[in-house]
C-alpha cells in the first residue's frame, strides 16, 4: 500500500464515520422551541462541528488502522473477493 493509497482510504473513512457522527445527539430548531426565519424546522439548533470532528478522527483513526491492518497483513486478498472468477486463473 502506498502512501497515496492510505491517506485516501484515511480520508474515505474519516468522512464516511463524519456523516454518522453528524447525526448523532442532534438538537433540531423545532425541538429546541425556536425556528429562526428563512431555515426549516429540522435544522440543527446549535453549530458544534469541531466538537464532532475531533469525535470522528478519535473513532476513524483505530478503524483506518484495522483496514490498513488487514489488507497489508494479506489476509484479505484480491482473489478472496474474485467471486466470478474474472481476474484469470
């Protein structure tokens, strides 16, 4: 794995855990008793974003590191996911 390769994958799994930590403990306007004009109800009531990036680089980091665990280990090869059998003999 290069190093190219690991920070995309670092990148790819720090947003894909960011937009399950976005959702997580959300106050919405209406729930909070005070819709400001011109947002819908359903948007968030306070802006706490660095709270829950710094969250998901703590959660991401060990996940990013058993994936790169996993794949340099070559437990998990190319031809464990050749189903078809389309990659040649």
């Amino acid at each position: 794995m290069t190093i190219t390769a690991a920070f995309v994958m670092y990148s790819v799994t720090w947003f894909m855990t960011f937009f399950v930590v976005l959702q997580i403990r959300t106050v919405s306007q209406r729930e909070q008793g005070h819709v400001e004009p011109g947002t819908p109800p359903g948007a968030p009531a306070e802006e706490v974003v660095g709270r829950k990036a710094k969250l998901t680089t703590l959660i991401a980091t060990p996940i990013w590191a058993v994936i790169c665990g996993v794949i340099l280990s070559g437990w998990i090869t190319l031809d464990d996911l050749d189903w078809f059998g389309r990659m040649g003999p």
